[in-house]
C-alpha cells in the first residue's frame, strides 16, 4: 500500500468512519495463500467479536476499480465472498400475529425446526408487511434461516419466490377488531407498511401496557406474572395502572381465585408496594413515551434534577429536547406529542400520587464530581463486568457527572470494556475511543 493510500485511510478513520480490518493481497496469490488468508480474516473477527458473513475481495487502485465499470447491480472491481454454512434450509409453514402494547400487530414466521449452533430453531422475526412481501413468502416455501450477530433468528432468503400469497388477517387476532395497515417511508424513499389493531381497549394491547409498566426497567414489580396480569385485566379488576394500587378492594375475590390464596395475594400485594418507592427515571420508563427508554429517562432525570414537575412543563412548553444527549427531532417530537394528549396529563399527574419519589443525592454527586476524570464525559459499558451489573454501572457513571451511553458513537468518550465484550468493543477500536477495563475505571475514580 503507498503513502497517500495510508493517508486517505487515516482521514477516513478521523471522519469517524469504521475501517473493516482488511488485509492486502497480490493479484498472484496462491489458492492455498489465499485461503490461509481467509482464515486469518475469519479468526481475527471471532477475537474481536465481529459478527461475519462472508468478506469482500477488491482491487486496490481507484483508477484501474472505475475502468471496469458496472452492472445494473454491482461493481465489477471485486467479488463478495459469503460464507454458506450460516444459512439453514428449511420449510416456512405459517405466520404468527402477534397484537403488541402500542397496536402494531407483529408478524412471526414459523417454520419446520432446524438447529442452529446447538439450539433449536422454529421461529423468527418478519418485522412487517413490506418485509414478508419482499421474500414473497407462501405456505410451504423453502426458506433459508440464519443466526444474525450469532443471536437473532432471522428469515434470509426464499428459494421458492414468484408465487407470494397474502397471509395478512383481515382482523385482530386478540379482539377482532378489523386491522389496519399504516405505510411509513424509512431512509432511501423505502415504504414499510406495518398492520395495526387500533381498538384501545384490545385485550393484548392492555395486557402488552401491563407487562411494560410491571417490567424491571420500569416500575420493577416483582413476582407479577404476565398470565396473573392477564387474569386481573380478563376479571376487570385492573383497566387503568391506578388500578394495580388498589387490588385491595378484590382482596376476597383475589384469594378465592384457583391457585391463589392468601399466601401469594399477600406477596403480590409486597411486590406491588415495594414499587412504590421509586425514580424519576423508572416513572419515566413506565409512561411508555415512544422511544423514551432507560438511556434517556436517565438523561431527562439528570437535566431537570430529578424534578417531574420541571420536566413535565419543559415537555408542556416548547422546550428543545435536541440540546440533551443522545436526543434526536423524533425523541424531542414524541415527547411533546405525548404531552398534548389530556389523557396523558392526566395519568402523568394522578399516578404520581401513588409513588415515593427518592430524593437525588445532590450533595454526593457534587462531591464526587469534583474528583473524578469523568465529569461532563459520555461513557458506555459492554460485556460482562466484575463489580457492577449493568443498571449499577450505568448508576455509577451518573453519579460521577457523566452520562451512560447505550452505544458507542462519536461523541463516546470512553468504553469500559469487561468479559466477552462483542461489536461495541470493535466499534471503539474503529473509532479510536479510549478503552478502559473495569479495573481502570475503578482506579481512575478512586485517584
Ligand atoms: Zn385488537
């Protein structure tokens, strides 16, 4: 590689472009040379733990790449090398709708059971309609299933396309209400349409809210079931999110149900309570504003200092949400949208009444802000740490003064880095944020 080569890489690197690990290789190249070249490409990924399927091979030399000119699909400078033993064939059979809390009615392909990895595979993902379309999927249709990033099941390909069939249900399949489908255009002018039950009272949908609102990252109720939730909405014992502090007034009729008694009411009944002391942040989570999760629930608590009163008229006036990290137009929009809803008001400010709200150790924080490197950074943790869960670490770095990112970006400014760190860990290396292990971080604070 010449000078100049080196040089653009460089530039390319401080735009904060990734750079694909490469290596380069003579047009000359032995089969057996080029193949050990693979494999040495092959390994390095697994050690840094980026997921690959398959690598490019290209001419380095700009001039001689655009001589070769193109096709209607590609360019004609390289060839893509993809590996074929990631995909598994196997027969689509049907899909399963699935109504979720906001109405969006989600597709899953079920298909005939094949292992991956040592797992056994039968379901996956369609995403939305545009998607199902797309892979023109029918009944019976031989499919090819993959693991994405080693984890997620996902449907590449079908073998069998041309002879797509409509499988979209004309209603519900929770409350029969008929559905409906939105189009919304995504990057590149794409249109994606998604299927919609838009009936509010829709069992599933309610039932979806219950189990957000209930889960750990929101309101954190312990030993609260979905099927028991499911049971308390099917009696109409629960319709609203007041109605989980009130449970006490079906208290006989709770202990009479099968498999309950007084034993499991009563701690059902702690559980419940226990969720009573909270945050701004948790409270924030459990409202379910679109897009509002945990990242940056924790950001708004750090800005208006933990006060949903602040908070509440920021979202009411015309307060710019862009201003605060990790918030785009649509965050700061889904916020104000939410708050011009009356019904939103009104839950936001009457169920605030059942909730302790822990006070923000100020003082702590001020203290430890005026020791520690990490004031005003953006910090990310990925893998597994010694010392910290995932929440206690993220509670960590905002109490010194910093905010915990949810993923490596520019703006990062360090990434502390514990067991089996994966693709975020690469994505710092590309960028070249600066890497800490556990055991760095610790002794950066207590310096
Ligand atoms: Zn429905």
């Amino acid at each position: 590689m010449n000078d100049s080569r080196m040089c653009k890489l460089l530039s390319a690197k401080e735009f904060g472009f990734g750079i694909c690990p490469f290596v380069t290789i003579s047009p000359e190249i032995t089969e057996t040379e080029l193949e050990a070249q693979i494999k040495a490409l092959t390994e390095l990924a697994e050690l840094s733990d980026i997921p690959i399927d398959g690598m490019v091979v290209r001419f380095d030399e700009l001039s001689y790449s655009q001589s070769l000119g193109r096709t209607g699909h590609h360019y004609n400078d390289g060839i893509a090398y993809k590996f074929e033993d990631d995909m598994y064939e196997t027969i689509f059979r049907s899909i399963e709708w699935q109504t979720g809390r906001t109405g969006e009615i989600a597709p899953v392909a079920i298909f005939d059971t094949v292992e991956i990895d040592g797992c056994e595979v039968s379901r996956a993902s369609l995403h939305n309609l545009s998607f199902i379309k797309n892979l023109e999927l029918h009944p019976g249709c031989r499919i090819l299933v993959s693991k994405r990033n080693m984890i997620i099941p996902h449907v590449e390909e079908n073998l069998d396309r041309g002879k797509y069939q409509d499988m979209i249900p004309r209603t519900c399949p929770c409350c029969n209400q008929e559905t409906r489908i939105y189009s919304r255009t995504v990057e590149k002018d794409r249109i994606v349409e998604t299927l919609h039950c838009d009936k509010p009272e829709c069992p599933d949908r309610i039932l979806q809210q219950f189990v957000h609102f209930t889960e750990k990252k929101a309101m954190n109720i312990k030993g609260i079931s979905e099927a028991t939730l499911a049971r308390l909405i099917e009696l109409g014992y629960l319709k609203t999110f007041h109605d989980l502090y009130h449970l006490d007034r079906y208290r006989e009729e709770i202990i009479a149900l099968d498999g309950f008694g007084v034993k499991s009411y009563e701690k059902m009944q702690a559980a419940i309570n226990e969720s009573r002391n909270t945050t701004f942040s948790r409270y924030l989570v459990a409202m379910d504003i679109p897009m509002i999760g945990r990242t940056a629930s924790r950001e708004l608590e750090r800005h208006f200092n933990g006060s949903l009163r602040e908070f509440e008229l920021a979202a009411m006036d015309r307060f710019d949400f862009t201003c605060l990290q990790g918030f785009g137009e649509t965050m700061h929009d889904n916020i104000h949208e939410w708050f011009h809803d009356s019904d939103h008001i009104l839950l936001w400010r009457t169920l605030q009444k059942e909730f302790n709200f822990e006070e923000r150790k100020e003082d702590n924080t001020m203290t430890e802000n005026k020791n520690n490197p990490f004031a005003g950074c953006t910090i990310v943790a990925t893998g597994k740490l010694e010392h910290f869960t995932r929440d206690g670490i993220n509670s960590k770095i905002i109490s010194l003064g910093a905010t915990a990112g949810s993923s490596v970006t520019k703006k990062t400014d360090y990434l502390i880095c514990g067991e089996k760190a994966g693709s975020k860990l690469a994505k710092a290396q590309e960028l070249g944020i600066t890497i800490l292990t556990e055991q760095q971080f610790m002794d950066m604070i207590s310096a």
